[in-house]
C-alpha cells in the first residue's frame, strides 16, 4: 500500500511538471512602419522546432516554455522578442531594403534559367 501511494505521488509531481511547463504566448506581427498585420510570418522558440505561423491577422498562439521568440518574415529583420511577463505580444518589424533586394535578384536570376532559347 505504501508502495502504490509513492507511485500515485511521483506520477502526481511529474504530471504537475508537465502542465506547468507549457504556456500560451499569443501576439501579433506587423510591418512597422504601415502597421499592416505580417500575414505568415515565423514565430519560433530558440534552439527547438517549436514553432507557428502569424494568421491572415497577423496574431500568433505558441504553446511552449520559453524566455523569448524569433520572429522574422521574409524582407524583413529577424528579431529576437523577450518574453517577461508578457503573454500578449506586439512584434514590430523592420522592412529591409537588403534582403528584398536579394530577393528580386534571385527571382531574377531563376527567370533567366528558366527561359528557353528560341
């Protein structure tokens, strides 16, 4: 009988740990200067595959432990958000003319590759 009553406890605790560990982090991403929502933007936890995608909103929901998140959407800065005591978040981001420039030049490029001689 006392046996099974440590057993019962030690599932209890790691059960509690479990459900403890997870939180939900919500927010939304969007462009900083147009306050246009960032519709699929990348919302990860660092150093894991968790992870989401912003919705046509641009709002988020993660459930994970986590201190901070990336945030990043392409020809845009990645940032790195800290969390606190936050658990709605507003992830601005910067537009960057560098990336986007890359990326038309590999549009670009795939498109030349692409075209066939007469």
């Amino acid at each position: 009988m006392k046996k099974q009553l440590y057993m019962i406890g030690f599932f209890l605790l790691a059960l509690s740990n479990v459900v403890v560990a997870q939180q939900t982090i919500k927010g939304k991403v969007f462009d900083k200067q147009t306050k246009e929502p960032l519709i699929g933007a990348m919302i990860t936890v660092p150093n894991t595959t968790v992870g989401t995608t912003a919705d046509l909103n641009g709002t988020f929901s993660l459930s994970a432990q986590a201190d901070s998140l990336y945030v990043s959407f392409i020809g845009y800065d990645k940032t790195v958000v800290n969390i606190g005591n936050d658990k709605e978040l507003s992830v601005a981001l910067n537009s960057s003319e560098a990336n986007l420039q890359r990326l038309l030049l590999r549009q670009i490029v795939r498109q030349a590759c692409e075209q066939k001689p007469l």
